[in-house]
C-alpha cells in the first residue's frame, strides 16, 4: 500500500485511440473457456498504484482451488497484496488461492488486490489464465462517477470485508485518505476524509462501498485533555454480508503515519499498558447490520510504513446489531478485564481475531494489553511483534444511523 496519493479521478491516455479518459481503466475478460477476469486500477500515483482484480467463473461447475496468472507488460512490479498468495517471476505474476476464498461457486465472483510499482507506463495485461485455462482480456476504459474532492496528501487504507456468516468472503481493497482540516463539528462527506486533531485523526473510511450503494460523514468536536470526541453518520444498502465501511477515530498507523507523538509502534513483551476509555451512543434510523469495535494493528518490525502489510490484527467487539458477526470461527468463550467475550480466529491474508462481548454496552474503559497477552498466551501472537495502530469505529453491513462518541481516549505507559 502506497502512501501518498490524491482522490482526483485517474486520468489515463488510453486504449487504442489515444483518447484521454478520465476514470479507471478496466480490463474485461472474454468470457471464455468458463472464467471472466476483472482487472481495474483504482488509483495511481507517481511511482506506484493500486490493482483491483475480480475472478468469475462463467462455467457451470464450481472451482475448488484456483492458480491466477497474468503478465505486466511495462515493468510493473506487485509490492504487496491480499486474498491470495502473490508471486512475480521478471514479469510474470502468479497468484493462488488464500484457502478460505479456494472455492467460487459457478457464476460467483471472488475478489483479490494488490498495490505495485511502476515507471514509465502503466499498461493493462493482456491475457489471464485460471488454472492454466486462458480468460482472455480486452482492455477498455470506463468513467468513474467520483468527482475530485481534494489535492491533500493521502495514505491507502485497506481493511478486511467482514461478514455475518460463518463462511466469510473477505476482500482486501486499497483507498486513498486525504487529509481535511476543519473546523470542529463540520460534517465532511468525502470519501476517504481524515480529520486530524492532536495525536489522533477521524478517517472516513468507506473501503467496501463497491460492495453496495450509500454514502458516510464524518465530523470531530475536538479534543477535552485526551478525550476526542467525534462522530459519523451513514445510509448504506447492497449486500448484507459485505462491510461497506468503518468510519475511526486512529490513532497511530494506518498504511502510513499522519501525526506524531502517538506511543507507538510498543513492542508486546515491552510490557506496556494500553489503556483506553470510550464512551459512544449508537442512534439507528433504520434496521442496521453493525457492529461498533475497536481494531488493532500488528508488525514484526518497529517502524512500518505505507508498503508494510500487518502480519496480524485483533478486533474488540463491544456492540453489534442485526446479527453481524466476525471473520473466521468461533474457538471459544473468555473472560478479559472482567467481561465475557466470544473469541473468534481467521485469517484473510493477515490473522484476525475478534473478541466478541456477549452482551452489549455503549462504554468501555479497558487495557487492550489484556486481550493481546490471551492471545499471546494461547501462542497464536507472538510477544515480538509491534502494536502500531490502535482504531475505533463503527463497520457498517447494511442500515441508515448515526454514532456520536462523547469521550475516546488511549493511554500507553
């Protein structure tokens, strides 16, 4: 994930006729020999971008594992990616299944990405292969509706597509940030907006919008000592499986760093506390599939940037709605800091675990150290590895609503 970028609309010289097209470039695969490929260059920047790639099978059997082949033809290099195993050989890039996402269903679509290099010219492959049987592929560009909204500096934000059923679909996707300075309380509708006040900022996050229609805004109140208040309100609808969002307050990294004086990167065997209180009231409009959670991020080195993917991240679950639940499988019921919590464990290109509250609350005032030495304990985190990110947020299936947080604070010491 490439760190600097802007959201105005890629615009690209294209196909053929040498017309300038303002969008995204696509390239479509014929639908051939049972398979159909979607690959589509959602930004780019000077030297790197991000690549989108969609894989259906158009044949009538299922598929029950699955090897991805393709060719850059402009020196094009793959730095990382998600939902897959991702290789490149000179020019050849190779990329086999994950495990959980091995299977597609006749007429299903599964999603993978990645963030790349490049210099010179980005040109679109030509050809993909599934299994050693060739999609094909014509390149065509298509418009994006996206309007610019801003020129500021930005960072990619990646996050994992939860879903509310026991067999997850998870889908890595890579946005760009911009950074916003507002006034506190004004609501700031664009994609990707982060909003920065004192050591933390509010990230309007809609990374899994592709998978469904509606829209997200973001506003902080400031900051009380080191309690910032803020708040998001969304309408959301598609598909009920499929986060569309997770608006946060972040502290720390976030494919990138955008403030200073955070406390971390903190080694886990340090022995640090990571205290953190959170006050919030949830206000539904509509039905919503939701969950309110804080999400931590991990590193086997001390001081990731914007290409360094996580090894692990670990989600504490204090409120849900219309039975939204986490990646991965249940492995047990525990008690941290005194509540009891559902423990979840999956893996979706990094390990996930979700600490699921069994029952509801709307304030917590918890050490988030606890609930990375359970894990450690059961030897599924390893003490070496470097908290980086502490976040706090609402992900959004499906719904209309609003959370207002009076007070959110984390403490390192």
């Amino acid at each position: 994930m490439l760190a600097k970028r802007f959201v105005v609309p890629l615009a690209v010289v294209t196909v053929g006729t040498g017309a300038a097209v303002f969008g995204v470039l696509n390239a479509d695969a014929a639908e051939t020999v049972g398979c159909a490929v979607t690959y589509t260059v959602n930004s780019q920047w000077s030297s790197g971008f991000t690549g989108d790639v969609k894989i259906r099978n158009t044949g009538a059997s299922a598929v029950d594992g699955w090897t991805l082949g393709f060719v850059f033809p402009s020196g094009q290099k793959v730095a990382s990616g998600w939902s897959g195993t991702w290789t490149q050989t000179g020019a050849n890039v190779t990329v086999t299944d994950a495990g959980w996402n091995r299977g597609i269903a006749a007429g299903a679509t599964v999603a993978l990405g990645f963030n790349g290099t490049w210099s010179g010219s980005n040109a679109i492959p030509g050809a993909f292969t599934l299994n050693g049987v060739t999609c094909g592929a014509t390149a065509v560009a298509t418009t994006s509706p996206a309007a610019a909204k801003t020129t500021a500096a930005a960072t990619t934000s990646p996050a994992g597509t939860k879903t509310a059923t026991a067999s997850p679909s998870a889908t890595k996707t890579a946005t760009a940030t911009p950074t916003a300075t507002v006034s506190p309380g004004a609501e700031n509708c664009t994609d990707y907006a982060a909003l920065v006040r004192g050591k933390y900022w509010v990230n309007n996050n809609v990374w899994g919008r592709a998978d469904g229609t509606g829209s997200q805004c973001v506003w902080e109140n400031g900051l009380n000592g080191d309690n910032l208040s803020w708040g998001t309100s969304w309408t959301w609808a598609g598909d009920t499986t499929k986060v569309k969002s997770y608006a946060s307050a972040v502290l720390g990294w976030h494919w990138g760093w955008k403030t200073t004086g955070t406390g971390l990167p903190v080694q886990l065997n340090a022995g640090k506390a990571v205290k953190t209180s959170w006050n919030f009231t949830v206000t539904p409009k509509t039905s919503n599939i939701m969950n309110v959670s804080y999400d931590l991020w991990f590193h086997t080195k001390s001081n990731p940037d914007w290409p360094d993917q996580p090894t692990d991240e670990v989600m504490v679950w204090l409120y849900r709605s219309g039975g939204a639940g986490p990646v991965g499988t249940k492995q047990a019921t525990v008690t941290v800091g005194g509540t009891t919590w559902d423990l979840y464990r999956g893996n979706i290109g990094w390990n996930v675990y979700s600490f699921v509250r069994t029952s509801n609350t709307t304030s917590a005032d918890l050490n988030l150290t606890d609930f990375t030495d359970d894990l450690a304990g059961r030897g599924w985190l390893d003490k070496t590895k470097y908290l980086s990110s502490v976040q706090a947020g609402t992900e959004i299936f499906t719904g209309s609503g609003q959370l207002d947080t009076s007070a959110y604070s984390v403490r390192i010491s």
